[in-house]
C-alpha cells in the first residue's frame, strides 16, 4: 500500500473554488531528483512545445492540438508516453506513488469519484537568462508564459473530464518572484461560474468585464516542493512571464459520470495509469526493489 500523503495538504479549499497550497510537499532531495530526470528528457529531446487542446465536432474522441505562441510558450513532456520511450526512472515512479496517494485523498476528503487514469506531464517555461541580459535584442522570445484560463468546463460533457488541477514545483527554494518572474496568478472572482461564462464570451483580457475584476487575485511563487491543487473548471489562472528557466510537473485528475466505463480520454498527452507503465518496463526483481525502497521511505530512510 502507498505511503499516505503529507497531513498538511488542505483539500478542503478545492470545492470552493479556492487554491490549495502545501509548501515543502517533497523533499529537497526528490525535487532534485525530479528536476534531474526532467532535463535529462528536455536534453534527449522528449519535450515538444505545448499545445492548446481544442474539441472538434463536440467529441472529446476528437481533439487537435494547436500550438499559439500568443496564447502559450513552454515545453512539455507527457509522463506516460514521451517519459517512458525514453526509458524508466526511480524518480518518476516516486511520483506516481505520489499520483496514486493523492488520488486516494482526494476521493476520501472530497468525496469523489476519480479515474485511475490521469494526465502527467512534465513542465518548461523558458527564461531569457539563456539569451543574456533583460532588455536585449531576445528578451521577449525567450520569456515563457501562458495565459488567462481555465483548465475545463462545467459544460464539458466528456465520459472522464479534468476536475482537479495539480502542480508540483521543481525550482529552487530560492525563487524570486519580483526577480525570476513566473508566479501562477488564481483569479478567484466573487462568482465563479459567472465569471467563466463571460469570459468565455470575450476574446482578450482587456475585454473582461470591471465586476470580474473585482474579485480577489492570488499570487503563488513556483518554489520547488511546492504542491498546488484546485478545481479544474473553477479557478481561472495564467502563468506570468518568466525570466529564468521554470520547472515543474502539471496534471490532472480526471472524473465523470461514467469512469468505470473503460473509455478514456484518447489523444491527451501525458495521459495514463500508473500500472500499465510501471508493469511494461520493470522486472519482477525491480518491482521487490522499488517496495524496499518505499518501505525504507515510510520509515524516514
């Protein structure tokens, strides 16, 4: 059975629309670890440049992705299908012990159902600390960001549709966000599913009605450890631009009113479960491994 999560994790703020902070959620030295196997991959060339996933045809069968650098300039890496070509990592499956651990909590506190499959991806917002000093001729190219949005819809009818955003921070502990930039911005309006609504009407920022405005904005620095969970199809958020390299893993856990059903959400990059990659890629000897190495975990070793 998997280690339990950290107690701390406050899940009682997702059904209200609000953010979940839990600062220092992994140690420094799995974050090390985390963040080592993510360059490893951006260097083997396992990251693609993200992409905005649009619905056609009303079907979540049909997707197409779309890469709009207006919209959105990062790299991603899908943990269960970019990752595991490249070959398997002690530290990835930490993770997706974590993965399993907070899915547990999550159905128990919440008192949801949630699929076993779920999306996984690694995260890379470029920095213009790679093309020199702030103000050059690079500057803005080199900045990432993504805008203004929300993660899904309270109309999606999809069988298995996000509901719980997940991030998980691998900078360092010495992030500055006035500095290094980069801070995921909640939008937390007085009235959620007013406020998606309209956006959704409006086609730039500026348009967005003053009363939208007016609700309350949370500012949350990307320090490594740091464990951020909310409600996919309530918080409108955007990453602000960054100004040296951010690292992170993003996912989604996924639920609907027909999980058990066996359709899944094809075509999602970094779409999976934790069993049907660990099982292809590890013997039986590596999976005893693994369990002695979890158990020394749960004792502090």
């Amino acid at each position: 059975m998997a280690s339990p999560p950290p107690p701390s994790i406050d899940t009682s703020l997702i059904p209200k629309g609000r953010v979940s902070i839990t600062p220092n959620c992994l140690s420094k030295q799995r974050v090390e670890a985390l963040l080592k196997d993510a360059k490893d991959l951006h260097r083997k060339g396992a990251f693609v440049p993200g992409g905005l996933r649009r619905r056609t045809k009303n079907s979540s069968d049909n997707m197409k992705t779309t890469t709009d650098a207006t919209t959105r300039i990062c790299d991603v890496c899908g943990i269960f299908d970019d990752a595991e070509s490249a070959g398997p990592s002690d530290a990835r499956d930490d993770l997706l012990d974590l993965m399993a651990d907070l899915r547990e909590l999550l159905q128990k506190e919440l008192g949801i159902r949630l699929s076993e499959s779920m999306e996984l991806q690694y995260l890379r917002y470029p920095g213009n600390d790679v093309s020199g000093e702030r103000g050059g001729k690079d500057y803005n190219s080199k900045r990432g960001f993504y805008g203004r949005h929300f993660d899904s819809s309270p109309e999606d009818n999809s069988t298995c549709r996000r509901k719980v955003s997940l991030l998980l921070y691998l900078n360092d502990q010495l992030w500055d966000a006035k500095k290094d930039g980069g801070v995921l911005r909640a939008y937390l309006p007085r009235q959620q599913q007013q406020s998606q609504t309209a956006t959704k009407r409006k086609q730039h920022r500026h348009e967005l009605d003053p009363e939208e405005e007016s609700g309350s904005i949370q500012d949350i620095t990307p320090q490594g450890g740091t464990l951020v969970l909310f409600d996919s199809a309530s918080v409108e958020h955007e990453v602000l631009p960054t100004h040296r390299e951010r690292w992170a893993v993003v996912g989604w856990f996924l639920g609907g009113d027909n999980i058990a059903s066996g359709q899944k959400r094809k075509n999602k990059r970094g779409y999976g479960t934790k069993s049907a990659t660990q099982q292809s890629h590890h013997s039986d000897e590596d999976q005893d491994r693994r369990r002695k190495k979890k158990k020394r975990r749960r004792r502090g070793g």
